[in-house]
C-alpha cells in the first residue's frame, strides 16, 4: 500500500477524521506499506500516530513515486557511477 498526501485539510480538525482514518487502516493491515512525503509524514505525528507502526516513511513524495514506479532518478544515477 503506498500512501502518498493527506485525505483532505488535515490541519483542520474538521477534516483530519478522513486522514486519520485512512492511516490508521493501513497501519491495521498485514499488507506492507509505503506512507510517502512530508505532509503526510508531518500529518502521521499531528494525528498521534506512530511512525513505527509502518513499514516505511519517507519525507519523499514526488521522487518515491518516481522510484517505485521504475523510473530513474538522477541522483541515484550519480551514485553509481
């Protein structure tokens, strides 16, 4: 499961239920997960949620996605060589 953004405004209490919800689900999950990019990580500790709860946060979002779906990344290309 890759979770990347919140569900909504979820520094508005009105619309953190959704976020917190979904987060919670995943983290309720046998699957293995993925939650990417800042405001979501930021979004897991404004929740209460625990980031160990996950198999992997990262503060990546745009550049997790493009990893995950095959595509190089420059600065990883650099490493290599």
């Amino acid at each position: 499961i890759v979770v990347k953004g919140t569900a909504g405004v979820y520094e508005n209490p009105k619309f953190a239920f959704g976020t917190k919800k979904i987060l919670e689900a995943v983290k309720n999950t046998d699957a293995f997960n993925f939650i990417c990019g800042g405001d979501t990580s930021v979004a897991l500790n404004n929740l209460g949620l625990d980031p160990d709860d996950f198999n992997h946060v990262s503060i990546a979002g745009g550049a997790m996605i493009t990893y995950l779906s095959g595509k190089k990344l420059p600065g990883i290309e650099a490493l290599k060589t």
